[in-house]
C-alpha cells in the first residue's frame, strides 16, 4: 500500500514590465517581480501526516514575455524566467529536496489568450 503524501505547488506572481513593439504583431516586455510559492497536501492513505500542507517559498523574478497577435483578440505568449529564491520555510526545503519541484530556477509560460 503507498501511503506518500502527494503535494501540489502554488503560485501566486506580481510583475512589472514594459511593453516595446518589435513589429506590427510581435512585442517583448521585460519583467521585473515577486513569486510566492505555497504547497498543498493531498494524503494519499487517511491518516497520513500532510506536515508540509501551507510551506511556502519566495523568489525575485527576472523573465521577458515575448507575445505574437496573429489577429485581433488573439495571441500567443511564452515567458521564459529565472526565479531567485529569497527564502525557503524548512519544510518547503525538506520537501522540495525529496521531489521535483523547486523555488527556484528557470521556468517557461506558454499561453494562449483570447481577449473579448
């Protein structure tokens, strides 16, 4: 019987940049922000400790979004970043060591949004 417990990492993200057009469809925006980063247990067995549901990290960030509009309404986005962790709660670092998630490190958005 697995009895892990399986965590989930959340984020929530303020960021601040300036969009500059490269041509008629095609912008970048440097960003400059603040990432929150907090886990959520899910006990695979009941009774199962979740000690590390609510660990929390936090980071500076550091990306460009790059955003093509092919049309009115729609475009595409990818966001590569590099986050700088400012701190790491102990259990966020016990648990984040054990798995394959991090607070820090590089990451990459890619969307699609439809504005109405």
């Amino acid at each position: 019987m697995n009895t892990a417990t399986k965590y989930k990492m959340n984020s929530i993200s303020l960021k601040y940049g300036y969009q500059f057009n490269l041509l008629r469809q095609l912008a970048i925006t440097p960003q400059l922000g603040y990432n929150y980063n907090f886990l959520t247990a899910n006990a695979a067995v009941s009774g199962n400790t979740t000690y590390g549901n609510g660990a929390s990290s936090s980071a500076f960030t550091l990306g460009a979004k790059l955003q093509f509009v092919p049309m009115e309404h729609l475009s595409f986005f990818m966001t590569p970043e590099y986050m700088l962790a400012l701190s790491k709660d102990k259990n966020f670092k016990t648990i984040t060591n054990s798995s394959n998630f991090s607070g820090d490190g590089f990451t990459l958005h890619v969307g699609l949004l439809a504005n109405f």
